[in-house]
C-alpha cells in the first residue's frame, strides 16, 4: 500500500470518528429516572426520589416555564402599541338655523353644521416594534435554551450529591461498625487488666495502657457515631425524608 492510499484511510477514519463523536448525544431522560420507573438499585431510587423532593430543583422548571412565557409574550409584543379607535360625529349632516339681517328684514337661513361622516375609525401601531419582534423572539429562544440547560445541568449536580452522600454514609456506617467491635475487645482486655493490676500480677503502667486505650476508643466511637449523623443529615437535606423510611419502602 502506498503512501498516498494510506492518508486517504487516515483522513477517512478521522472522518468517521469525529461523526460518531459527535453523533453520541446525551439522554437528559436517562440521568434521572422517570417517577414511574421502579428500581432495585438503592442509588438510583434516592436520586430518583431527591429529584422529585428537592426544592430547588422545582424552581429549575418553574425557570423554564418562565422562559416559555417570555417567547410567547415576545412573539405578539409587536401587539404593544397596536390600537385602534372609533369616532361617533353626533352633529354630522344635522341642520343648522342662522338668522340674516337684511333691507326687507330678518331672513332664516338653514345650513349644516358639518360635513363630517357620522362615524370614523382609526388604526395606529408602531413600525419599529415590529421591526424588533424578531429579535426578542430570537432572544427569548436562548433564554429558553439555557434554563432547559441548567435543568440538566442540575440532574448531574443532583446525582453526584447523592450518590456521593450515600456512599459517605455508608463509608461511616461502616466505620462506626468497625470501632463498635474493637471497643468490644478493648472493654474485654481492659476489664481483664483491671483484675490483674488488682491482683498485682501488673505492673499500673500497664494498667494505665489499657485505660488509655480504652478511652481513645471510646472517643473513637462517639466521634464515628457523631459522623454517622452528620452523613445522613447530609444525604437527607436532598432526600428530603428520612432516610429509613426510604430504605425501608
């Protein structure tokens, strides 16, 4: 194979790797489940159930309906200075009495009062409004565009936390588990400790030791249960429900 046939293979798969690059698009749908989809999988349930709880994930969509709003009322905005307007004459064609003083005495002379139509009409609008319709339409399109962005935007920013949170929890969970087992032990060996030092069969530096361990562990143990609260309190500002009520369902 030549080299000029080898370029062109080059060129033709770049081609078609840039189109499927491009071609793969991402299914906002699919980052969160719909409200009627049912799942097994834990971390799909709660993202599921943070999107449908979390306030501000409502006024993402109350942003967009806003936005709809907008390019409808920009589209007929045109209609602002439009107006139209009727006039009734009530003295139109109506005779008119005139009194003439002359040489063989006063004569009554009848005429009208006006010439105008009995009724008009009248239209006005404003050529630049409509001029600077298209525009605003073009405007609020984006406007649109970038709400229903941020909507999506805030289906990853949702599934992250949560599915971060969750795992913080259940990493804590797993902590608190492991330091209420080795305090356990700890108790056992310090309450063993305590016969022999009573028994003089150790030294109280040795005593002292097992006491320490003891207390390190336990402080250990509060502050891993304190975490455990502080990691659902966490994933439950997004749940907005309790977590075991959840889990439980």
């Amino acid at each position: 194979m030549n080299t000029r046939y080898l370029l062109i293979l080059i060129v033709l798969f770049a081609l078609v790797g840039e189109h499927t690059a491009f071609a793969q698009k991402v299914n906002w749908d699919n980052i969160i489940l719909p409200p009627d989809s049912l799942t097994d999988n834990i971390e799909e349930k709660l993202v599921q159930i943070a999107w449908a709880n979390y306030p501000q994930n409502q006024s993402k969509y109350a942003d967009v309906a806003i936005a709809k709003s907008k390019l409808q009322y920009a589209k007929f905005s045109f209609m602002e200075n439009f107006g139209a307007g009727i006039q009734i004459n009530s003295q139109a064609g109506q005779p008119a009495t005139n009194s003439i003083e002359g040489p063989g005495g006063t004569i009554q002379q009848v005429t009208t009062t006006t010439t105008l139509p009995r009724v008009g009409f009248g239209i006005q609008f404003g050529i630049g409004q409509i001029l600077t319709t298209p525009f605003k339409v073009r405007t609020a399109k984006e406007e649109l565009k970038k709400t229903e962005h941020e909507v999506n935007l805030q289906k990853t920013l949702v599934r992250k936390e949560v599915i971060t949170r969750y795992n913080t929890y259940k990493a804590a969970y797993e902590v608190l588990k492991l330091y209420a087992g080795i305090i356990e032990e700890v108790k056992t060996v310090h309450s063993i400790a305590t016969k022999n030092f009573e028994n003089g069969t150790i030294t109280i530096d040795v005593y002292q030791q097992s006491l320490a361990m003891l207390s390190q562990n336990e402080e250990r143990l509060v502050a891993a249960k304190f975490n455990l609260k502080l990691t659902k309190a966490s994933l439950e500002e997004l749940l907005a429900a309790k977590l075991e009520d959840i889990i439980q369902q």
